[in-house]
C-alpha cells in the first residue's frame, strides 16, 4: 500500500502509545519525530511507502507535544525509530536511515 502525502497515524498520549506498543498480535514500529525535522519527515515518507505490510503496524509521536513520554520511552534524540513487540523495545535507531537501509534495518527488527 502506498500511502504518499499522508501521515503515518499520530500516537496522540501516552495511553495510545501504552496501546499500540503492548497489543501483542504484531510487532509494532513507532517514528519519534518533530514537526521541525526533515530528516523525519523523509523517514515518514519512506515508512509510508511500506505501510500496510501485515508485519507491523505503524505509528509516530511528535515529541514536541510529549517529551514526557518521549523520554520515558528512552529517546533523546529525533528521529528515532523504534520497533516494540509486546511492549518490549525490541530495535531502535537514531537518525536518518536511506529506504534500501530502512528495509534492511526493519526485516532485521521485525
């Protein structure tokens, strides 16, 4: 599924995100991003080139609006991708990644 020129679905709380990243039927991916940041927004973009695989779901939190729950899922820096299963981070990654290195980095993760 293509889903270029939308956005992935916006984690808006941190019991959206609890949600997201505990629901045990499929590893979820979740981008922590700003809306200020470019390299972000790219790795949006390629992400949403992948959206809709049934290997994971995806989502992304602005940390502009949640730092509180940005830090407490351990990230210090955007973006950062980080993959969940059950809960558990399972990969992370810090920086842009180009969409060859993104589709590497996440059948490696997932």
């Amino acid at each position: 599924m293509n889903l270029t020129g939308s956005r992935l679905p916006e984690l808006a709380d941190a019991v959206a995100l609890s949600r997201f990243v505990n629901d045990p039927s499929r590893p979820s991916l979740v981008l922590f991003d700003a809306p200020g940041c470019s390299p972000g927004r790219r790795i949006e973009e390629r992400l949403l080139q992948m959206a809709g695989t049934p290997d994971a779901a995806f989502g992304r939190l602005d940390v502009d609006r949640l730092p509180d729950v940005a830090r407490r899922y351990g990230v210090s820096a955007v973006p950062t991708l980080a993959v969940f299963r059950s809960g558990q981070l399972a990969a992370s990654r810090i920086g842009e990644i180009e969409a060859d290195d993104l589709q590497d980095w996440l059948d490696e993760a997932l």
